[in-house]
C-alpha cells in the first residue's frame, strides 16, 4: 500500500488563522441575491425577505466576510438606484450578465442581512463607469455619523446609525476586455491611487484592496499587479486574485491538483508586490486578497451564452447552476488547504459565489435550499481551523499531470490552537485508484492527544451529488480505523478524498 507521512510542530508556524479566509460572494448574477438569499413570498421568508432557511445554510457554512454587489455587476452599478422607497427604485440593465436589474435589494437590505447572517461586509466600488466622487459618495452614505446629505439619507432610509463597513474593493476584474469600463495598467492604478487617497482622507483607517489579475492566464498577469502597485502601493493594503478551476476537459488528474495552480498563483503575486516595494524602498507589506475563487464548468457556460437569444433581458435567469459531485468537493478541500497555507500572505478570501451561482448552497424559488457536496469542506475546515496555522511538508508517492508535471498525492495543512489544546489536520488524497496510509508523528513534548472527530468525504462513485430530490446524497461520514498511538496520528485516505481530524490534549 502506498504511504505518506509529515510531522507537526508547535514550533514551526505560519501565520495565525485568519477569520476572513472563510468569506464568500454575493453579486447580483443569476438567482444569488432573487429566489437564494431574498424571497419575500417563501414560506421561510423573515418580515425583511430574507430566506431563513439559506440564512440557517450560511450561518451553518461558517461564512466570515461576504463581497458584494459583485463581481462584473459593479462595474456597471449605480449604488443610488438600491436606496429608498423600493416602489421607487429604477428597473436597469445589467450589461455584465444580459439581465435586468429591479434593485429590490440594495446596500441598506445587504447590510441587514448580513447582520442576520452574522457576517462581515466587503463593499466593491464601481471603478468601471465611475470614480472617485462617486466612491466618496456611497461610503459617505455607509459610514458617516454626522448630519450631512448623505449620512442624513441613511437615516431616513432606517439606519440611524452608520455602518462601519471597513473593507472596500477599488473596483473589479478591470484588466479584463469583458469588463465595464475595462481599463489598462496605467489607468485603473492612476484611478484607484486617486480614490484610495480620498477614501483615507474621508476615513483614515478603511482597508482597500486594489484589483490585481483576474487569472494568472492573462497575458499581462504580474505585470498588472507590477503597474497598478506602482501607483497605489502606499495607498492600499491588498491585492486581489482571481481563480477559477475547470473540470471540463476531463483531465482529471490535473484538476485534482489544482492547488498547485493557487500555490504558484499566491508566490508569483507575492513576489511582485514585494519586488514592488523593495524598489519603493516601503516596509509595508502587501496583503493578498483571494476574492474570487471556486470550481466552475466554464466551458459550459460559454456554450450556454453563446447560444442566448441576445434580445431577452429576463430578471435573475438561471445562470452557471453547477451541481458538484464528489471530485469537485475534494478539489474545494484542498483549494482551503492552500489558502490556509499562505495565511502569512492571503488573510481574505471569497469562494465565489454563496447560493445558486456556482455555490455551496442551492435553493429552489417556493422549494427547499440544500447543501452542495462543496458546502461539506468548506463548513468543516471554517469550524476546526483555529490558533496558528503549522507549516507541514508532507513526503510520499508523486503522480505527474499534463498541466503541473509532477505533484504529490497527498496534501494537507494543519492548525494548533494553543490555549484550547486542539490540533485539527486537513489533508486530499489525489490519488484515482489507490488509498494512502498516512502517518503523522505529533511533536508537541510532553503532551498527549485524542482524536475528537474525524470527517472524509468521499465516493465510490466520484461523480455522485446533491439534488433537490437527494440532498444528501454525498455527506461527511466518521473517518473508520484513525488512531493516534505512542503519540503517532495513523489513518487511511481513500482515493479521491478529503479528510479532517480534530485531535485534543488529554
């Protein structure tokens, strides 16, 4: 049988947990925000029309920090349109995905379900067909206490008091030729260095995040975040990354190793930025923001729109409804390993997007909401994933892929929170046909642990989901045969698997 092993140490630390790794996405695209988070005639439906049924999946998915309104949205949006009198409020195209746009729900519903919802805000601002006025504008309304236009706008609209959002997106994916207001290097960081001074002086302590590459494919990737940091270096505290992973050419192998793809995309960011700052001759370290990142059937979709009929504007259509099977559930596991494992470096991070869209949650309109195979990972590394995450450099067996050459079957990362006295591991075996028996020697002295739970998820029928009619066809089950003796974690990892242990100190 094929083996693998690595050894944890207290000594050996990356980076704290960041709470804001678990963020997700809510953009005004398909049925994400109509008929997922917002139907006032559900059965389930708050007094404010908010679903409780996706609000109980979100608060139970462990979501920290929610983006939002988008995404391509944005770059068209006009924050105005989603404030006051709903009876009021303009119908509008939205060019980015076909559609049109009633603005039912705006920034003042947003922030009252993200209360419910327990979560953070990250509010992206329209940099496409706007600018700095109107950036100043919406966080005035956002966040001023004092009797001004806007704060008094607010007020009059239900929130009496400001909203202390904190973390603001200087715009969306503008290196791309599909975007509103698509825009070069030289012109988004002039742009976003002009609104990121204005915000701070409005606000001195607002965290900015500045668009960096919407995949590390483009052809001008690492050059952007070169130019646009040039620019905004001193103004800004993140770069963003964009990522998504497509099973559809059926490379299997390859797709399961998609987290070497994020690995390499987070070291060439990295790098750039620093590079940048080391000519500015700053202290200051970029952060990277990894706001977009998920599993999607691209080919599918450009199959599908291609074939749209482009004179239909229909509200909230179905659009990119993946249904995830088993595979696509391990990759997102080990997609959260590595994020976790560049927590020095990535401290927020959106799987894209939250219900219907590419999502971990699915709802139908008057039906049921359930959970995807990819809301089992993610709500299980969100819950164990505490203290600081340790580095691990596991060894074993290699398999080569026709997109990254050579890669491990086996990865993993862990986390030791100290003052709990908990160890959780979080570990994929890539391997299609084979299990992998792994060791892990704890090196924590003197200490003694127990295993607590233990969770895998997997199938022998890897292409298995969750339906409306089966939604729990594909769930976590209590990892068999896993022990710790003469302080040695010991477990086999099915093929095509992900797993998580929570050990504690005796």
């Amino acid at each position: 049988m094929l083996s693998a092993s690595f050894r944890l140490d207290p000594a050996f630390t990356v980076a704290p947990v960041s709470r804001r790794t678990f963020g997700s996405f809510v953009e005004h695209m398909g049925r994400c925000v109509y008929t997922g988070i917002y139907e006032p005639a559900h059965s389930t439906a708050d007094a404010d029309g908010f679903r409780q049924d996706v609000l109980a999946l979100t608060r139970e998915l462990g979501v920290s920090l929610v983006r939002y309104p988008g995404g391509n949205f944005v770059s068209g949006y006009r924050w105005e349109d989603g404030i006051g009198p709903v009876s009021e409020r303009p119908t509008r195209r939205d060019l980015a995905w076909h559609c049109l746009e009633t603005n039912e729900v705006g920034v003042d519903e947003f922030v009252k379900w993200a209360g419910k919802a327990g979560v953070e805000v990250m509010y992206a601002l329209n940099l496409g067909t706007r600018g700095v006025q109107e950036a100043l504008d919406v966080h005035e309304y956002l966040n001023q206490p004092d009797t001004t236009r806007l704060a008094e706008l607010r007020r009059l609209n239900g929130a009496d008091k400001p909203y202390g959002i904190k973390l603001f997106c200087l715009g969306n994916e503008l290196d791309g030729p599909w975007q509103t207001g698509h825009k070069t290097a030289q012109e988004y960081g002039r742009l976003a260095a002009e609104t990121a001074r204005a915000l701070r002086s409005a606000e001195p302590d607002l965290e900015l995040v500045a668009v960096g590459s919407s995949s590390s494919a483009m052809a001008t990737f690492a050059t952007w975040e070169s130019e646009v940091l040039e620019h905004t270096y001193d103004a800004v505290d993140f770069i963003s990354a964009h990522a998504y992973y497509d099973p559809s050419d059926g490379d299997v192998g390859s797709f399961l190793a998609s987290a070497v793809d994020m690995d390499h995309f987070v070291h060439s960011v990295v790098a750039t930025a620093d590079s940048v700052g080391a000519r500015l001759k700053s202290k200051k370290r970029i952060m990277v923001s990894f706001d977009e990142w998920n599993v999607w059937r691209q080919a599918d979709f450009a199959s599908g729109a291609s074939a749209a009929n482009p004179d239909e504007w229909a509200v909230a259509p179905r659009v990119i409804e993946d249904e995830y099977d088993v595979t696509d559930a391990v990759v997102v596991g080990s997609l959260l390993i590595s994020l976790l494992r560049h927590s020095d470096r990535v401290t927020a991070a959106c799987l894209a997007q939250l219900v219907n869209v590419i999502a971990p949650i699915r709802s139908e309109a008057g039906g049921p909401a359930w959970r995807q195979t990819t809301f089992h990972p993610f709500a299980i590394t969100s819950r164990l994933a505490r203290g600081q995450v340790l580095r691990v450099e596991p060894s074993g067996p290699t398999y080569e892929t026709a997109k990254y050459g050579d890669v491990p079957m086996v990865d993993a990362v862990a986390t030791h929170d100290a003052e709990a006295g908990e160890v959780s591991v979080f570990v994929v075996n890539r391997n299609q046909g084979e299990p992998v028996t792994l060791s892990v020697p704890l090196g924590f002295g003197a200490r003694t642990f127990e295993i607590t739970e233990a969770w895998t998820l997997t199938d022998g029928d890897l292409s298995a989901s969750n339906t409306v009619d089966a939604p729990d066809r594909v769930v976590p089950v209590a990892t068999e045969g896993v022990t710790v003796e003469d302080e040695i974690l010991r477990l086999e990892l099915p093929p095509v698997s992900w797993s998580a242990i929570r050990l504690a100190a005796r």
